[in-house]
C-alpha cells in the first residue's frame, strides 16, 4: 500500500475529476475556463517570460559543445532513427490537436482580429498567435522537461520520474522527497486529463469528419462510441508489441500521410497564398520574439 499510495492518490484525485465531469459536465467547464482565465489573466507574463526562458535555454544547448552530451551511456547509440524519433513526438504530443487545431485555430483567430484590422492583417496575425501556442515555444517545453528528466535517468542512473532531478540535484530530505511526490503526483493527474482530453476530442473530430463525409445524420451515441472503441483497440494494439513494430511503424504512416496532404493542399491550393501568408506570419513570430526578449533584458 506504501509503495502504490502515490498511484492510488493519483487514480483517486483522477476518478474523482472524471466523475465530476460526467455529473455536472457544464459545471466542469466553466470552474476550468475560470481557473484559466485567472491563470492568465494574472500570471500571463510569468508564463511567458518563463517559456521564452525555456526556449532560448534549449536553443543555446543546441548550439553549445553540452549540445553533444549524448543522454545515455557514451558508447550507447539512438534506438530509432531522426525520422521515427520526430514522427513519434508529432504523433504523442501534438498529433489529434495539430490536424484539427491547426486549420481551425488561426480561422478563429483570423475572425475575431479582423474585426479590428484589414482582412490581409489578420490572416498575418492570426498565424502569428498560432505560430506561439503550436511553434517553438510550445516544443520548448517538450524539450526542456524531457531533457532534464532524461539526462538524470540516463546519464546519472536514476528514476524516469519528474522528481527525480529535484532529489538528485538537491539531495534526498524530507522536503525534496516532498515536493518530489506532489510534483510525480501532479505529472500522473495532468497526464491522465491531458491524455482523456486529447483522446476526447479525437473522437468528436472524427466523428465530425465521418458525419460531413459521408452525409450521415447524428446519431445519437452510437456513433460517437463505435468511434471510441476503434480508436481505443488502434492506441491499444500497437502496445502490445514492440515499440519499433508498434508505435513507431504507426507515427511513420501517420506522419507520412499528413505529409501527403500537406503538399496536397500547397500543390491543389492557393500556393502563392499559402506560402507567402506562412513566411510573413513566421516573420512576426520571429520579431515578437526578438522584441520580447529586448524587452525583458536588463
């Protein structure tokens, strides 16, 4: 029971956000919405400031002789190639968000800047506000947690647990094993929401395709849950074998096939539109956060 407490605490606090979704979903809503509003509403610079830290951080490792550190024993190599390596990270991290998000999100920004500037200016911004939530940024904060996790559980033999560089670096007491448990505790919860969340609208986005697709009316739940149940047995079949025949093979056909409907849509598409509207926003992108940072420096 001791050792399994952390797990147990965890499912708990889990069950009990999942119930309570189920019960009073629209109350769920609207305590979430509130407790991000205030998050950012109060703390948007810290949480700013702090993942422009992140990045500039990742990027001057990148460009340091510590960028050659290999995470991992000196004579170790890559278990995967570059491609199955980043196909991965695209399918895990961002792979159900970015296909729908990433069309719909800089339409929403486009509608509602619009109302304020000229049509061509808004389709720049909106792609620039897209270029900071999906952009560089946003893999920062992959790569800095995943870092330092890795580096302790790889190169100094430890734990494959976000409290594990917090005892190793600042030795084991009371309080490090304390603030080590919340934050394993709070790493098992969002994981566990995030995953749910992202799973949930999975299905709401393929359902939606299915339904315009092939002219089907709603119907109901059926629908919705033989949606679940498929996408469940294809997350839960490549589990069961190896990695390298599982995961990996699947992130490779999924990406290969976003990568043929992208240049689809450039080649089938507005072009000229397309490419120059992604240069400029990735332009803004690039002076905002140059200009942020001149901001901030002392």
């Amino acid at each position: 029971m001791k050792k399994n407490l952390l797990l147990i605490v965890a499912l708990a606090v889990t069950a009990a956000i999942a119930v309570a979704g189920i019960l009073d979903p629209k109350g769920l809503a609207e305590s979430a919405a509130r407790l991000v509003a205030v998050q950012f509403d109060s703390r948007a610079w810290f949480i700013m400031l702090t993942v422009s830290f992140m990045l500039i951080t990742a990027l001057g490792l990148a460009i340091s002789p510590l960028g050659g550190v290999r995470l991992g024993k000196d004579d170790e190599r890559p278990e995967f190639s570059t491609v199955s390596w980043l196909t991965m990270l695209f399918a895990a991290g961002m792979g159900v968000g970015i296909l729908y998000w990433g069309t719909a999100e800089p339409l929403t920004h486009y509608l509602a800047v619009s109302r304020y500037v000229a049509e061509e200016r808004a389709g720049y911004m909106a792609l620039f506000l897209t270029n900071f939530h999906w952009g560089l940024h946003a893999w920062a904060i992959y790569a800095m947690t995943g870092l330092v996790v890795a580096y302790f559980a790889f190169r100094r033999d430890g734990r494959i647990l976000v409290s594990e560089p917090i005892v190793s670096a600042l030795g084991s007491n009371t309080s490090t094993r304390a603030i080590g448990w919340i934050c394993d505790l709070l790493a098992i919860i969002a994981t566990a929401i995030g995953l749910g969340g992202s799973m949930a609208m999975g299905v709401f986005h393929v359902e939606e395709g299915v339904v315009v697709l092939f002219g089907l009316e709603q119907s109901g739940g059926l629908l919705t849950y033989s949606i679940f149940g498929v996408l469940v047995l294809a997350f839960l079949v490549p589990l069961t074998v190896d990695l390298s025949k599982g995961m990996a093979l699947l992130s490779n056909v999924a990406m290969g096939i976003a990568a043929g409907l992208m240049i689809f849509i450039l080649i089938a598409g507005p072009t000229a539109f397309i490419m120059g509207t992604t240069l400029q926003a990735f332009g803004d992108y690039v002076n905002g956060f140059l200009a942020q940072g001149s901001a901030h420096s002392p």
